[in-house]
C-alpha cells in the first residue's frame, strides 16, 4: 500500500469560525489572519493506492461554483488535484473509489465538475462512498449547515447512479487495511479513514482534528453542530492515537501534512511533524 498527499488547493476561512472560543491573540500566532480576519487552509485529499484499487479520500471545492460563491472563500495557490495525481503518474479516470469523510463543500465540491450545461462525475470510473446517516443529514440540513451542504455537490453522485453506502460499524474495516471511526460533533457521521500502513496507521482526521493546533482540546472549531460532543471524540481517538502510535493526516493545516503524538504532563500534544513521502520511504 502507498498513501499520496493530494492537495487541491488553498482557501480562505474567517479564524474566529475555525478557532472557537480561542482568543484571537492566541490563534493569530500560529495562523495568521489577514486584514478581513481572514485564514489561510489547506485542502489536502489523500491518495491510497492499493494492488488495483485507488482510493481517493474528499475532493476539495473544485471549480464549477460561480465568481460570486468563490469570493467569499478565495480559493488560491496552483495546486490542484488533476496536477498532484499526474506527479505520482495518475489521471482522474485512474480514481476507482471515491471516499467522501462528509459533503461539505471544501470536502466533496471536486467530486462533480460541470460539462456544458450538465453537472458530471469528476471521477469518471469511481464508485462515491457516503453513509445513509450522513446522506440524509446533507440532503435535507439544517439551516445552520445549509450554507455548507450544496445540491449541485450532492445529488448528482447519487444521480449518475455512482452512490455506494457504507455500512461498516464504527471502528470496523471497510476495506482491507482501512478502518472507518464515525464522529458527530462537526456534523452528522463524519467518517475518519484510519489506514494500515506498514508498522503504524494513518488517521485521516478531516474535520475533527483540521490542523496541529486543533490536537489541544479546548480548540474545537465554531462550524461544528455539537461541540461538546467533538471534545469527547478528540479524546477517544487521540487517547487511541497516542497509545498506539498512529499517525494523523491533516486536511486543512496550510503546512503541516502529519504528525505523531506524545504524552505530556499537559495532556496529548503534536509530537514529531512529518510527510508521507518520508513515510513512504520508512514503509518499504
């Protein structure tokens, strides 16, 4: 198994809504904002390429919204997804599964791109992966969330009859050497990814765990539905993380990709920082 940093791009993020209650002058330090408040985020997607399967995990926001809907996000930067699958010798038609931790629009928005006047799978030869709990909450939100839940993202995964449920309990494998943990503080069963490789596992952390300041556990993001609920679930699969001695992905921090973790008088806290690529080369 290898595993690939797929980073579709960078976006911007108001830091109030990202940190919480955390104060400004504490949060500015390790994310500076600009003049309107404004952070700067990562949308970093993951590649797993396993024997004939290439798992690709979230989308990032893609391309098809108008001038109007990316002026509130400032998407920036030349990175892409179809640019990082071609450095590791990949295509879009490459793509077997496509594994969606929640359909939110930074997640799931490059899942769909626009033909003409027609609204097509990006992935052309993937099966999408959702999970009934989730698809329903995405599918008829609340009006907290509606903003972030957007139809033309949405239905049609489920109309070009590419839609697939996963059904694994929490904690269980879905894939041979890919676990699934379902968390409902951010939102309705987000599903976190935790993938064999080599001697350790790599937790994809999405939304729970967005960045390496997220690890403290007072710094639960404003977006989140039930924010008591995510202090619980950092808690849980940090404690598993630490114990034995996984590896967290992050999606969203602008600059760090992975890190362990260590066991402080304070608590768990972010340990040695690294990449996959530097993984990749201890795995073989």
């Amino acid at each position: 198994m290898e595993l690939y940093p797929i980073n579709a791009g960078f976006f911007k993020l108001d830091g109030g809504a990202m940190f919480g209650v955390v104060p400004k002058m504490m949060w500015n330090k390790v994310n500076p904002a600009d003049p309107n408040n404004m952070c700067t985020w990562a949308m970093r997607c993951l590649l797993v390429v396993d024997g004939d399967r290439r798992i690709l995990i979230d989308t990032g926001m893609g391309t098809k919204q108008d001038e109007k809907f990316f002026g509130h996000y400032f998407p920036h930067g030349d990175e892409s997804i179809e640019k990082n699958l071609a450095k590791y010798g990949f295509t879009s038609a490459d793509i077997t599964d496509v594994f969606l931790t929640h359909l939110h629009f930074d997640h799931c928005g490059g899942a769909i791109r626009r033909e003409g006047d027609r609204l097509v799978p990006a992935f052309e030869n993937a099966t999408y992966w959702s999970n009934p709990k989730h698809w329903e909450s995405a599918t008829a939100p609340n009006e907290r969330e509606k903003a972030s839940f957007l139809k033309e993202n949405i239905l049609p995964i489920m109309e070009c009859g590419k839609l697939k449920m996963v059904d694994t309990p929490d904690g269980g494998e879905w894939m041979p050497g890919i676990d699934i943990y379902y968390v409902n503080g951010h939102t309705e069963s987000m599903m976190l990814p935790c993938i064999k490789f080599g001697n350790r596992r790599v937790l994809f952390c999405a939304d729970l765990v967005p960045s390496v300041p997220h690890i403290s556990m007072p710094w639960v993001m404003a977006y989140d539905m039930r924010p008591l609920v995510t202090l619980d679930e950092k808690r849980r699969l940090l404690a598993m993380a630490q114990k034995e001695d996984w590896l967290l992905y992050f999606e969203h921090d602008p600059v760090n990709e992975c890190c362990s973790l260590e066991m402080t008088d304070r608590g768990i806290k972010c340990g040695k920082t690294t990449t996959l690529a530097a993984e990749n080369t201890s795995a073989k």
